[in-house]
C-alpha cells in the first residue's frame, strides 16, 4: 500500500457519531501558532465531504479562525442545517478541550450546466518551469508542502524583502509532492498566500486571519483535468485600516480557466 | 415622538432571552420571495449589535440564505462562540417555524489604529446629481426603499435592457428617506445590487444569493461623516458557471474612501 500524502493524513477525519468527526493536527503542516489555516480550512471542507448526509458538492465555504489549535486531537462537529431540493446549508465547528476554536458555515449543491464566462483573466506570466523556484523557510514548517515559483510578491521570506507599491502577489504552486487537485487541497490553496500586509511592508509583522471565504468554480471534470499540475494563485488586498486588511485571491488552471475566488479578512499589527 | 425609519423598522428586534431575539418581517422590505436578502443580514447585524455580550464592532459577517423566510415573526439566536482579548466569533441563525431560514457567522473586534491605504480607487464618476435617478418598479418592493442615480449597469429594471459585455454596476445610492449611514445599513447596501446574470444578460432570470459576506472598513468616525449622503456601490461579477456566480462589490463613501467591501455567491439559472 503507498503511504497516504501528507496532505490527506493531516486532513483524516474518522467519523465517531453522526455530525462528528475526530482529527489530529498533523506537524508537517503547523504555523507559527497551530496549524497553517489552510489546513483547517480544508479539514472542514473534508468533513462536509465525508459526511454521508451530504448533498451535491460544496460550493461554498466561510472559516473562521477563533482561536489557537492546540497540537493534539481535535473533534468537528457538522450539522447540515437545511436541506433543501438542490442546495444544503452546513454549520461547523472545530472543538478542542471544550473551547471552539473554529466556527464555519458552508453551502453545498447539486450543480446543473449553465452558460460559462470569466470577467476576469490570469495576469500575463511566464510558465512555471522558467518562473524562480521559492526555497522554503525552514518556519513557518507547512511551507515546505508547497511547491512555489513566484511571478511577483513572494514577501519578506523570499530575498527579495523590501516595501513595495502593493501587495499582489502571483505565483505558480502546488502541493509537494505533487497530488492530484481537489477541492480540500483547492481550499487550502486559496490560503497560501502569506500576509498581505507582509508583502507590501516587506517585513514580518504580527498577522492572522480572522475570516476565510471559498467560492468553488471548477467541477470535477476540470479538476481532473489540472491533475497535479502546478495552479496559477493571484492575491491582493483591497484596503488596510484599524488593524485589518481584506485580501482578495483567484486559483487559476495552469490553462488560465478560475477554479476558485477567495476572500479572507486579516488582522495585522504595524 | 419621530416615527422610526422603515429600515429601524424592519430590523428592530425584541431581546427575549440571552441570545434569542424576535424579529418581524417587514411588507416594504420584501422581495419577490420573502425579504430583501440585505434586510435579513442587516437584521443579524443588529442582533450582536444588541447583544449585552458583545465585544469591540463587526469587522465581518457571512450570511447564507438556507431557504425562504415567510411574512410574520422569526426568532434569531446568536451565541458568541468564542471570546478573546479583542475578538469575538458568533454563530448566528434565523430560525421561523422550528427551520432554519438563515446562518451566519460574525467576527466582532476592538480596533486599533495601524497604517492605512487602499488598493483599489473608486471609478471616476458624475456627482449624484448629474448621474441619472432610476424609478423604482412596484415590484420587487424593497428597491422603493433606496434612491439610486445609476452611472452604469443598471440591468433589466431600467429602460436599459439588453445584454452587456460585462455585469459591472457603478451607482449612487442611499436609503430613502435619508437615513444616516451605520453598520447595519451598510451591511444591506453591500447587497443592493441586482443580481449580475441579469445585468450581464439583460434579462430577469432566476437568481438568488446563497451567501453573502462583509467585511468593515469604515469606523464610527468615517460613518458619521457620511451621515445620509449617498454612496457609491461598485459591483461585478467574475465567473459565471454550473449555476453559480459570484459578485464582488465596493461601497464608497462620497469622498472616495472605501466603507465596507463584500462577496457574494449566487444561484442562477439561463
């Protein structure tokens, strides 16, 4: 049997009773405190996935980020609130010692084809072979499950550290080793971009997210389709003030289609 | 005594135990069924506003509209999940009749000044008064309750119909009569606007917001100056596809600084 992926060992949930789900932070994928959010992120997409309830696909996913993951086991609770013909609507939370330390909100659906246009483009880039290669800090450790090569933005971790006139960052990434592209390891791609409010100072700062949203627009068709090629990411942020910045991101298909936009609300410090 | 607005009105809730509180639905807030999605997240809005437990102000808010809300008496219950030091995470839904119409989660913080900049710049516009004033249609009813003096986009309600090359909306826009502008206020003119399908084909075709989020960049200072001028709302949408699309949107304040910036997904059909 080939070993599991580090992505889906971190993302495992047994299902112990109905709407409850045991996990395990997993090391190779934590942050400066608890895990990278993206991970989280997307072990509850994983319980949603795995709940047999389930109806359709998620099409959207709202985490947010309450308070520090402990390393040790954790339970997600998952309650498909309403059920309708064609829709579902998911609470979540994931609870550790009795606190909450993540609350959520997701909505799956039966999706039917329609017609199909993009408003928006992938920037111009060079491909992902001739873009410069990220060597991965040794912290924060879930970096070094990503595969990078940045166009732009790589941020105060890379050498290229120094205030810039935004914050966009654009990047060829994927996970490493390679896995085939789904919409657990999607979502926690759509949170792969450090700090916004980093990029643009070109220093670390003290940063977090405080809210992430996933809107999913690749079916399964185009998701096997990527495979484990390396997706195109773009983020920016639209406006810093009061201690928070919005960021603002797209996954492109390395053939320029949108597999996902996301949303996160941040909380940074000068 | 003045007479409340219709907007107090409609989101008024009576607090009937720790986080319960009873709402009503409002006759000159519906829309073709049940209420204005604005007015229903607005009225979460309202309910940490008036929670005793609350701490700091809403920084954001997801609503996912689970399914139809009927006229009469609804219940929302909102639990603050989690406190910290300056963040506060609730979950919240509406609940009519023993279902769950509505969820929600809210992220509440004390804000502390930082740098500030935005990214993004508002379009170059008329002043309101030269933009041209849109006549409400009798229905959906809600839109009497905002006076909109469109710049572009204004879809299949004007005399404007046909389709587009894109679904971008520019209007100013206020509550009518005037009303000075506050959080829960703000918080439905993120969602406003029509749905894009239908600014995008020119035609009216089903459509309806699964989940809406907010994020607030404006402090008490910023809204009080603003007081009940008109704003201006920015909206498109970047992927339509398999019966969904999403809408991002920008609210500004008259002077050009960015209120709040929200995201939405949205069903639709051809």
């Amino acid at each position: 049997m080939e070993p599991r992926h580090p992505f889906d060992a971190a993302t495992a949930l047994d299902r112990v009773a109905e709407g409850e789900f045991r996990g395990h932070t997993a090391p190779e994928y934590s942050n400066m405190v608890g895990p990278f959010g993206g991970i989280t992120a997307a072990t509850l997409v994983r319980a949603v996935l795995d709940d047999p309830r389930r109806l359709g696909e998620p099409v959207a996913i709202t985490v947010n980020f309450a308070g520090p993951i402990a390393d040790g086991p954790f339970t997600v609770r998952a309650d498909p609130a309403r059920t309708n013909r064609s829709t579902q609507h998911w609470t979540l939370e994931l609870v550790q010692d009795g606190a909450v330390t993540t609350t959520a909100t997701a909505v799956t659906a039966v999706r039917r084809p329609t017609w199909t246009d993009s408003e928006i483009a992938p920037p111009r880039v060079p491909p992902f072979a001739e873009a410069a290669p990220f060597v991965p800090p040794e912290f924060p450790v879930w970096m070094s499950n990503y595969e990078q090569h940045f166009v732009e933005g790589a941020g105060p971790l890379a050498a290229e550290a120094g205030p810039r006139p935004d914050s966009v960052t654009t990047v060829w990434v994927r996970d490493t080793p390679p896995r085939p592209l789904d919409r657990a390891a999607l979502t926690a791609l759509c949170d792969v971009f450090i700090p916004r409010a980093m990029v643009r100072t070109g220093r670390l700062v003290p940063a977090g997210t405080v809210s992430l949203t996933v809107y999913f627009h690749a079916d399964a068709e185009l998701l096997a389709a990527v495979a484990d090629r390396p997706v195109l990411g773009t983020a920016r942020a639209q406006h810093f003030g009061a201690g928070f910045f919005d960021q603002t991101a797209t996954v492109w298909s390395p053939d320029g289609v949108v597999l996902a936009t996301s949303h996160q609300l941040v909380y940074f410090k000068d």
